[in-house]
DNA sequence: CACGTCACTGTTTTT
DNA sequence: CAGTGACGTG
C-alpha cells in the first residue's frame, strides 16, 4: 500500500511526503501539488500506524479541510479519516476552547462574536465613553484592537506597547481604554470574537501546562496547511503544541501570501528554519496546472518582489498562449467583452460554464458582471459578498438563538430585545447598559434581578421587560429537550418573528420570507444529517449555533445544479483553479488598492494577489481594465494598473493595439526589480449545514419561483420514517440510492444491524456519507 | 417610543 | 449609490 500511494507522486513531492522525523517546510509553488503532498503525507502517516486522532492538521477554510479529508478517506478508507483531527484553526481550537472553557473563565455556551458583533461593541463603548467617533472611528478601532490580539498583545500589554505610543502620537490616546473595556464586555457576555479563539486557546496553554501537555500528547503530528497566511498568534500556537516532539510539517507557498489585513504575517514561514531547530527544506517547483506561458508571466511578475523564498516554478505541458489584456472603455464594456469571451470559448472549446471564473480585486465590481450575464442569459454563481448569515432576518433568528444559548450575550440580546418591536426602546436599554457598566455584570444579569442593582424603570417597561425576560428563559429551559429544528421553529413563530415577516407581500418581504423557510430548512437538515451519521445526541440548538458560527458561504457549496460561471474576490480563488480565468479591473485605483501603496511591503502583497490570480488559470488567462468606471454614483476615469508593466512583454499580448500600456522593462517605484529601489525594511465534519441556495446576495432572476403562498414550513414532530424503514430492507454494496438531500450515490459498504444498520455511500456530489439507515431518506435506484 | 425623512459619508481583502 | 445616523413628528 506505501509504495502504491508514493509511486503517484514525483519526486520532490515524494521526499516530502517520507520525511517524518522533524520539523518540516514545504514550499509549494503554485499548482505543484501542494494539497496532494499534504492528503498522502497524511495516508502515509496513518499506513505507518499513526493513530488518526493523533494528527491535527490546520486548514484555511473548512472546506479545504472537508475536500481533504475526503481524498485521505479515498485512500485510507473513510472511518479512518474521519476521526482525524482537522479544520481551520477557529475551529478546531473553538471546540477545545468549549471543553476547557471554565479553565479560562468561560461558560462553555460561549457565542462567537462575528466582524459586526465586534464593531458594534466598540461602537458602544466608544459612545458610552463619550469620545468622538470622527477619532476613534469603530472599524478602524476594532481593526487595531484585532490586529494587536493577532499579535498576542492583551490591553495590559498593549497600554505600555509601542502601539500605544503609536495611538498617542496619532492622536487617539484612549485606545487601549477601548481596548480594555472591550475585553472586558466579552469576558462578561461570555462571548469571544474571532481573534479571541487564538488568543484564549494560546493563553490557555501558555499557563496550564498540564493542559498543554495534554494536547501535546494527542496531537503528535500537527500540519499547517498555507502557512504563509498564519499570523503570530497562530505561529505560537503551534509552537507551544509542537516545540518538543517537532512533529511538525508546515506548508505553504511566501509568493502566495496575500492576507496581512488580518494580521498574517510572511515572515511567519520566511523564518521558519529560524524557528525550529534542524528543520529541513523541501520546495516542489513543478506547477501542472498551467501551461507554461502561464506559469512564466506569472513568474515574470512575482520576480519584482524583493521578499521571497528564491524557487523556480516551471511548466512541462503545452506551452499554451500569452496572457492576454484587453483593454475596455468602461466597465460595462469591459463585462461584455468578458461574457463575449465565455460565449465564444464555450462554443471553440466546449468548455462548461463552470469552466470559467471572473476574478476581482473588490466584492463591489462584481456588479457590471452581474447585470452582462443576466442579459445574456449566462448562468453564474457569486462566492463571498454579503452571505446568507449576514442578511438582516437570519442574523435576528440567529440573535434569538444566541441569546437562548447564552443570555449574556450582550450583541444578541441588543438586537433583539426590541425586535419585534416591543416597546423597549433605546431610553430603557440605556439605563439597563449603565447600570451593567456600573456592576461589571451582564445586561441579562441586570434584567433578571432589577432590585438588586437598583435599576429603576417605569412599571409599564418593566411589564414588558419582565415577558421578554420569560420568553427567553422559557425557551432556554426546553433548549435540552427539543431538537434545533422544533426549538428554532418555535422561537420563529413564538417570538413574533414569523409574524413581523408574513405581515407583508412586498417584494422585500417576499424575499425574507424565503430566505427565512431556507435557514429554517437548512436546521432541518442539520437535525436528519445528524441523527443519519448517529448523532443523534448532538442535535440541539447549541450544537447548531456552533456549527453555524464559523460557518462562511464558501463552506456551502455542494449544490449540484448546473454548470455556472464563478465570480469571486481573489482572496476567495485561493487555492482553486479553472481552465480560463478573467482578472479584471486591472487600474489604478482599483489593483493595487488605493489603500495599499504607501509602503513597499503593501504594494509586495498586492502584487502577490494578482500573481494568485494568475496562477488559478490552466489554459486562458485574460486580464481586462476600463478606462472610465462607474464609482460613488460617478462615472470616474482610471488609468491602467502599473502593475501591467510588471510583466514580460513578451508574455502579455495588448489587444487593441495600445501597445503602449505594456512596459518594455521594470520601471517606477514598486516594479523595480533589480534596479536601485526605494529604502525598504527589513530584508525584505459535516459538511455544509446549508445545502441549498444560500448564495447571491442580490435576487437572481432565474431562481424565483412563483410560490402561490409562501408559508413557514409546518413543523414535523416525529421525523417519518416508513420510507426508509421499507427502503432499507436488502440494501446492500454496490446499490444506487437516491437521497433525499445527497442526491445520487453508490452504496460503498453496509454494516451492523437492525436498528443500527448503517451505510458509507458515495454521492456523486455531495461526497461520502455515512448513513443510519434508521434515519436516512432515500430510495433504491438500483 | 416608533417611524419616517433627509443628509451625509465612505468605499479592500475575511476566518 | 447604498447604508447609516440624526432629527422631527405622530
């Protein structure tokens, strides 16, 4: 079986994958292979006998970590994979947070506060301490508040840091107060925001050595995957699990590294070497993906980045064609020519749609693309932009169950305590928020015993209060009982929600409507999937807030309809590739952001994005600019990217004969390469819980359909299941079965009996599942 | 306290 | 052009 799995891989590859005995840096070029060293590396390690549960390997994205324990699964078989430790760091390390919450001060109910839960906290607080929200403008707090936990500085650390220093000189000495009390409101909503898990997961092994040893001792293999976007935190993490044994293997590509905003940091694997003591080298430099004047215009652009890891990546399939720039008046041109060119290489190459994506710099250009392909009639599919949890009347459904969960969860029970409108308005949650501020306890703490911190409200808003207070502790008390789906459905209805929505037939409404039956649809799932895979113990609203919290709409995506273009930002198109992609919007103003010039380590980066976006390309590679762009409600005029002139002339064909855009070599700040440059610094598990169509933000015209009546989805209070028990009865290997959410797959195996008979299917597009049959709903096929 | 209107402002990427 | 906040009215 080893030499089977290794013979697959090259060379380089296969050296990377043997090595076992220390600490480990793969360099991977882009399309050489990266995720394929990583699953058989994995295999390997399990055919070598290494527990699963053992190994913790640490994605990007969950899905990263679901594809991949897939293709594990599909050499190692999947009872096997499944028990191997793997997900993104929030994840893996907010479950561990759960179980040793109360070692930290935590309730192990603890919400995940989101990117807007953050803001508006330090919204409020930066209003409670009657600053001036011009100064200290909440986003650009909260992203430095975020920015100094991704550096591992608590506000004790960071008030005599230099970053304090730096608010001072700027200006804006009450920061790290902000910063303070901000952690402070978390602690006492018992909530954590994203940073939080890193920060509270390092603290919690940095002073619990008997903890840390813990881990140590279950993880006796920890893999990194795009270790170039891990940020200090993250790097210390993995240190305090790993620095003994050093059974740790890192990959990742420094050309690639494009998400510094969010604290990641190059030097991170730059220095790796530095970090650990003996760790050996190894850099796959075969790209297969593209064709080779491809890989060399990509080549020919990341060469101007002066911080790198020396590799040469290189091509051994057709040589393919240059890169071609195609030059638009406008960007509503500039989309028709990119919806000409799908139209034209469908019918040249019999491409599929799906065979195309539309890469850009910022969600918002997505728009033109919108508008072409609707008129054209060509089928898309936007990833990113505002997803489906971020919509107004999810987040209050979500709000509901949070507070459910954990009531002191301030966010949540800020929105919601006067939605529906109930008349607790803004005079009354002030007095409860002072009063809170006050006692350093929760709001819901202060709403439950009023007498004893002495808040004094009118007897009619106490009236109401005291309902809304009973409504929620109403619910919480079945919250052991009831399944997500009972529960959640009832909270909809109970609450008002359900009212507050079907009151209208608006369009606006309309919409709400169904995005409401889809989430609650989407629980529904949740709850069947996870008494089929027989957990049946893990179907409660707190197990469905979990799942659901760290969820993003990139996770989403096994439908399995038709072939459709994808539209995505460049950071989303990490890690994917498709036979032609479109990098558009090539302008000044637009790449590089307007935001990221002013250093020479910014321009790098992005700079680095758009070497991304190439390297998604196998065979087409079509890069598009405007001359005038429709922006703020303006038509405004651009100039092309100067990051154009970066490429190889010869690697880049100007359509239109404007020759002129092209440089003939490196020229200006930021593209000089070899040439005397500027002072730098520095040497420089269950997939999916909503299945459907959680997708574009704005209504898709093809998708409505006309639902006479849309009405909540009646609840189900005992899940039937005469269908499957008949069904059931005689399936076995090799069967097709039709399920009702899985849609079509293969019965791979059937084991045990009776009441615990259960199967491992193989669906052609929602992977391999393994089904209690006692739940599942299917029917044979064949 | 709820709701409507009007003016302003700010625009990057996301676990 | 949106999404937000301030302000006035019922």
């Amino acid at each position: 079986m080893n030499e089977t799995l290794l013979n697959e891989l090259n060379e380089g590859q296969r050296a990377a994958v043997e090595y076992c005995d220390g600490p480990q840096l793969v360099i991977a070029g882009a399309g050489s292979g990266k995720t394929r060293v990583l699953t058989y590396k994995i295999a390997y390690l399990l055919e070598r006998g290494m527990n699963p549960w053992n190994i913790l390997a640490l994605t990007f994205t969950n899905k990263a970590a679901r594809e991949m324990k897939e293709r594990i699964g599909r050499l190692v078989g999947q009872e096997r994979a499944q028990r191997l430790q793997m997900g993104t760091f929030h994840s893996v390390f907010a479950r561990i947070l759960r179980s040793e919450a109360e070692n930290i001060g935590f309730n192990s109910n603890f919400t995940i506060y989101d990117q807007s839960d953050s803001r508006s906290l330090v919204k409020n607080i930066i209003k409670e301490m009657g600053l001036d929200d011009k100064t200290y403008k909440p986003a650009s707090v909260a992203d430095r508040i975020s920015m100094a936990k991704n550096h591992l500085l608590l506000p004790q650390q960071y008030a005599v840091s230099s970053w304090a220093k730096g608010d001072a000189d700027a200006k804006r000495p009450m920061v790290t107060h902000i910063y303070n009390r901000y952690a402070e409101r978390c602690r006492q909503a018992n909530a954590m925001d994203f940073d939080d898990l890193l920060v509270h997961t390092f603290v919690l092994l940095r002073d619990h050595e008997d903890i840390r040893q813990k881990y140590v001792e279950r993880f006796q293999y920890v893999l990194v995957d795009e270790y170039q976007d891990t940020n200090f935190a993250q790097q210390e993490i993995v240190l305090l699990l790993t620095r003994e044994r050093g059974h740790v293997c890192v990959v990742g590509d420094d050309a690639q590294s494009i998400y510094s905003f969010r604290g990641a940091n190059i030097d991170n694997i730059l220095n790796f070497q530095k970090m650990y003591d003996g760790s050996k080298l190894y850099k796959l430099e075969q790209n297969y993906r593209s064709t080779q004047l491809i890989v060399q215009a990509a080549n020919s652009l990341i060469r101007k980045n002066e911080r790198q890891i020396h590799k040469d990546v290189f091509s051994k399939n057709e040589e393919g064609e240059r890169l071609t720039l195609k030059p638009a008046y406008s960007d509503k041109e500039e989309a028709m020519i990119v919806c000409n060119d799908i139209k034209r290489l469908r019918r040249q190459e019999q491409a599929e749609y799906s065979d195309f994506a539309i890469l850009y710099r910022t969600n918002a250009q997505s728009r033109s693309f919108e508008e072409q392909m609707r008129k054209d009639g060509i089928p898309y599919r936007i990833y990113g932009g505002l997803s489906f949890y971020q919509r107004k009347e999810i987040k209050d459904v979500i709000a509901y169950f949070r507070l459910v969960a954990n009531p002191d969860d301030e966010e949540a029970l800020r929105r919601i305590i006067n939605y529906p409108a109930r008349g607790i308005g803004d005079t009354t949650i002030g007095k409860i928020v002072e009063t809170a501020n006050l006692h350093r306890v929760s709001l819901w703490t202060v709403i439950q015993q009023p007498m004893v911190f002495d808040l004094k409200l009118a007897k009619g808003t106490q009236t109401k209060i005291d309902a809304f207070k009973s409504m929620i502790e109403g619910w919480a008390a079945e919250m052991a009982n009831e399944d997500a789906y009972v529960l959640g459905h009832s909270i909809i209805m109970q609450s008002g929600i359900s009212k507050d929505i079907y009151s209208s037939n608006n369009p606006e409404d309309l919409s709400r409507q169904e995005n409401l039956e889809e989430f609650l649809g989407g629980m529904q799932d949740f709850v069947e999937s996870r008494r089929e895979e027989g957990r049946e113990d893990e179907v409660l609203l707190t197990d469905f807030l979990q799942e659901v919290a760290l969820l993003t709409d990139l996770d989403s995506d096994t439908d399995a309809d038709q072939p459709k273009v994808s539209l995505m930002t460049i950071h989303a198109a990490k890690g994917l590739e498709f036979p032609t992609v479109f990098v558009v919007g090539l302008e000044e103003n637009i790449f590089p952001s307007p935001m990221c010039i002013n250093t020479m380590r910014e321009l790098e980066e992005e700079r680095r994005l758009l070497y991304v976006a190439i390297t998604r390309a196998e065979k087409h590679c079509i890069l598009t600019c405007a001359q005038n762009r429709f922006r703020y409600g303006r038509m405004e005029f651009d100039t092309p990217s100067r990051f154009i002139k970066d490429f190889d002339p010869r690697l880049l064909r100007v359509e239109g004969g404007k020759a002129d855009i092209v440089g003939k070599q490196s020229s200006s700040f930021g593209s000089s390469g070899s040439f005397g440059s500027p002072a730098r610094s520095g040497i420089s598990g269950y997939s999916g819980g909503m299945r459907r169509n959680v997708q574009n933000p704005r209504p898709v015209a093809t998708q409505f359909v006309a639902d006479a009546k849309p009405r909540l989805v009646p609840i189900r209070h005992e899940a039937p299941r005469p269908q499957s028990a008949i069904g059931n009865i005689g399936l076995q290997e090799g069967n097709v079965i039709e399920h009702q959410r899985f849609g079509i797959g293969t019965v791979i195996k059937v084991e045990g009996s009776g009441e615990n008979t259960k199967a491992t299917v193989e669906f052609k597009n929602a992977g391999i599942k393994q089904l209690l049959l006692k739940f599942a709903k299917y029917t044979i096929v064949k």
